[in-house]
C-alpha cells in the first residue's frame, strides 16, 4: 500500500480510517475479495431503537461533515476515541459514583 505524505501529523487512529480510503494502482491479482488493507474484526451489538437513531444520526453528522459516506464502523469508533479521551479527561479530577454520574459528567451537566 502506498502511504502519501498527508498521513503525517496526523493521529495514529485518523491515518487507519484514511489509509481504508486511499486508491491502489491497478494491478493483476488473483480472484476473489482482496483483503482489507486494516484488519477489522464483525461484532454483533443489541441496540435500543433509539440507540440505533442516535447511532444513524451520528453517522450522517460525520458524513456531511466529511463529504463523504462514512461506515457505521467508523461512526463508532470515532465516537468511542472521542468518549476516551472525554473519560480520561474527566475521571482525572473527578470521582465517578455511578452510571448516571458518569454521563452527566461526561455531558457537561453539573
């Protein structure tokens, strides 16, 4: 795979998503499915109906925002790089009690 100088500065977790995106030259290969150039592994979730609204309504954000159709899978662990470094911020200076409490706190409402 051919790697272009944009993929410098840049996080480690951006480049993955980007480098899912970056064209091959055209070359004789072999038949059948060409393997993906990250691996990625198929997990089944149980969402609520209105999780999966949430999740749908996430998806389209980012995908305005990047001009581009962007996967349920990127969808999610862009959401999820963005509620960890959220917690790491949070839990530093502040105890957790309980579920609610987390959210709140990593929500903004105090």
């Amino acid at each position: 795979m051919m790697m272009d100088q944009n993929f410098s500065g840049k996080s480690a977790w951006v480049q993955l998503y980007e480098a899912r995106h970056v064209v091959e030259p055209v070359s004789t290969r072999l038949p059948g499915r060409p393997p993906a150039p990250i691996p990625r592994q198929k997990v089944g979730i149980t969402l609520s109906q209105a999780e999966i609204h949430e999740l749908e309504l996430w998806q389209e954000k980012l995908s305005t925002l990047l001009r581009r159709k962007i996967s349920v899978g990127e969808t999610v662990g862009i959401l999820a790089r963005i509620c960890s470094n959220r917690v790491e911020r949070i839990a530093e200076n502040k105890e957790i009690t309980d579920l609610s409490d987390l959210v709140e706190k990593m929500v903004g409402i105090e």
